[in-house]
C-alpha cells in the first residue's frame, strides 16, 4: 500500500477531532482527547489492518452501531505520542487535498499546545474548546456543548459542582 | 496531485456504477449506462477539479441536492471510450484495496461487453443487468428495479407496450 493512497483515503474517510470529557484527575475539571480514526464496513476491515501496519501505531476495533444490522470496523490513534512522533509526521508528508486538511491543522495545534502542557489553565483549555469547535468534524463526535465546558471553565466552583452532579448520578 | 491518492480517495469517495433507462433507440427497449463519479462538498471542489485534470476526462458539475441546503459537486465521466481508455487503465495500474475493488471489475467487465457490442442482444443485455445489480455501488441511484428490466426484456411484445405507455406518459 503506499503512502500517496493513504493520504487519499484519510481525505475522503478519515477524521481528526478533538473530544472533551469531565475528569476528577485533572485541575480543571476537563480532558480533551485528540482522536485520528478512520471506519469502514467489514469487508474493507484489511484496508484499515493495512493502515495500521504502515502508520505503525493504533488498533482496529469493531464498533458496530447499536440501531443497525451493519458491521463496522474503525481504526483508532489516541495514544499522544503517537500522534505526534507517527500521524502528524506522515500527513505533513503525505497532504491531504480536501477541507480536511484544516482540520488536521487545527489538530495538530491542539496536540501540539497539549504537548506544551497548555490544557492544564483554563486559558489554554479555553483554547484549544474553541479551536476544536471550529473543527469541520462531525458533530455527531460532540457529546458535548461548547457552552457548557466554556461555562464550567469560568469558574472552579462551577466546575466542582457540577462534578459531584455528575459523580453523584 | 499523486496518482496513488487518487486511488486512495477514489477508494474511498468514487463510485463505479451502471444505471439503466428505458430507450426508443435500441431495439430492444433499454440502455445502459456505466458511470465513474465522485461526489463532493462544495469547498472541497478543486480536488475534484484537479482529479478531472489527471484523468483528462469528464466534468465537475453541481449537484445540489433538493431536500438540503448542501451544496454538492460531482465529477463525471459517462463516454465509454473516455472510460475504456483513460479511467479503466488507470485503476488497473494505481489499485483499489477495498471492497470496491470488485465493483471496479464488475463495470470493467460490463463496459468491455459493452465494446463488444453484446448489450444488443437481450442475452448480453440481461448478462449485464445481472452484473450491474451485484455490485455494491449505491442502491440510492437505482431508478429501476432488476425485476422490470428482466421481465420487459422476456418479450418484444412486453417492451413495446410497455414502451407505448411511456412515451403517452
């Protein structure tokens, strides 16, 4: 499989996004998680494996929807390293030509900010919610509002309460 | 743009299809029509540009859908010999690896039969009509089911009729 191809499927199939979710471990209450993933049906699952072998990191899980008979595979990078020492490397090598390719700009400055230990004040995290909002990747990804993680940030006391309503259900 | 990421973003975005319609021309009442497309949103049309130039065939259109406020484009190429020369050739040489592999061969198979002239006769034409009903290529732009074209094809008669009623439409 080369490199070139990759880079076309990922524009067409692949998404770079930035998910946000509550934390007790951390100051401020809130963790962003950087996410590159790419799904296909199941008789495509060995494009993904092939993916995965060339870019040298991740795993492929299924992930199959709950409402649908269909069978789907993704392909998943969390694992910040790995997106910074593999992923990010190879699409500044290998572009993408679509829209997507601002998406992944704005990906790699989140990782990159987090790389600076930027999300841990609120100024930074405020940052890097307002960039990953103005990201083109699906809204279906966002299990949460802007509004509410800007607000939370706002104040700590906010933001304390509302994690013992959250721990508390 | 390389030849490799039109392969990967072809694998991913393009589709091989035939679409069938009835026809006064031919004797025997319908006609065939094998298409490569792509689909795109509106911001990410150049890439779409850019392929066409690659391919040195076909053209980009919009294709605004009616139900949305989306705006789409799609780059076509309908002419058989554009097909037969340019865009077969080149997804021999820069190779698919998903599923839609095998839609590739099926409309390779079915535009070379084409050539041959053998969708002329109601044998090759309903060989056809099998063929393009097995590929995974969207049912979205099936207009008509396999069930009429195999049963109108059974008779002269039937077409006729069937031909009459149409055009009194």
């Amino acid at each position: 499989m080369e490199n070139h191809y990759i880079a076309g499927f990922v524009d067409g199939e692949g998404s770079f996004h930035v998910a946000f979710q509550r934390s007790k471990d951390v100051k401020i209450g809130w963790q962003a998680i950087p996410e590159f993933h790419i799904s296909q049906n199941w008789p495509s699952k060995g494009v993904l494996e092939a993916i995965r072998e060339k870019l040298g990191c991740g795993y492929v899980k299924s992930n199959h929807a709950k409402s649908t008979r269909d069978k789907t595979f993704v392909y998943v990078v969390r694992n910040r390293q790995d997106l910074i020492k593999k992923v990010i490397p190879f699409f500044e090598t290998y572009s993408l030509h679509t829209e997507k390719w601002k998406d992944f700009q704005k990906f790699r400055t989140v990782v990159e900010m987090m790389e600076q230990n930027e999300h841990l004040s609120k100024e930074g995290f405020s940052k890097i919610v307002q960039i990953a909002y103005s990201m083109n990747a699906h809204g279906m990804y966002r299990k949460v509002g802007i509004e509410k993680i800007l607000t939370s940030l706002k104040s700590s006391e906010t933001i304390r309460s509302a994690l013992v309503t959250e721990s508390s259900k």
